[in-house]
C-alpha cells in the first residue's frame, strides 16, 4: 500500500527519507527514453516524475505508460550524475508524484541540496 498522499511536501519529505535509506531511486523508462512530461508550473519545460520505492513506480506502471518498465537507480549516481545532467538540460524532478499525478516539480540543483 502507497504512504503517498494528497500532501505533495510530504511526498517529497517523504521521497528524500526513502531514497536515503534504501540508496534507490525508481523512475519509468520505454525503448525512446525515461518518462518525461510537459510541466504543469513552467511553460516550455519538462519533469522527469521518480519515486522512492518500487510500489509506486509500478502504481503509475498503467494506461499510456504502461510500455514502460519501472527500473532502479542507485541513488549515488542519481545525485551525482542524473541531477547534473538534469539541471544542464532544463528538466525539472518531480519526486513521489501521487495516483493524481499531483507533485512538486523542483529543480535538480535544490533536490541535490536535500542530500547534503
């Protein structure tokens, strides 16, 4: 059963709990890439939605995304690799986004800071 909610700064809170504790990051990936979506906060940008356990990755496994497959990052190279990479393309995080698609989108450099 999910812990996520309709409370997205909880989400988030815990999103960073999680990660830290189990050293992995879930995201949604196709044979074109990994899951991105158009931004509901900015114009022109991106989010690239993850989650903090497998559960519910899988949650949002289903309809147009269901030719994803849910797959683990190691959550040192998803600091130290993905959110660099992130930041220098412009694309946003969207961390533990619940079953309504409902979640901060933050910018990588202030998510990597969470890690410190």
């Amino acid at each position: 059963m999910t812990k996520l909610t309709d409370n997205i700064e909880a989400n988030l809170d815990l999103f960073i709990s999680e990660t830290k504790e189990t050293a992995k990051v879930w995201g949604l990936r196709n044979e074109d890439g990994w899951l991105a979506v158009d931004s509901t906060e900015f114009e022109n940008s991106e989010v690239m939605p993850f989650w903090s356990n497998e559960a519910d990755a899988k949650l949002h496994n289903v309809e147009e995304w269901a030719d994803f497959e849910v797959l683990e990052i190691p959550l040192d190279i998803f600091v130290e690799d993905w959110l660099i990479t992130l930041d220098e393309d412009g694309v946003l995080v969207g961390p533990n986004w619940n079953d309504k698609l409902e979640g901060k989108e933050v910018e990588p450099a202030d998510m990597a800071k969470k890690y410190l």
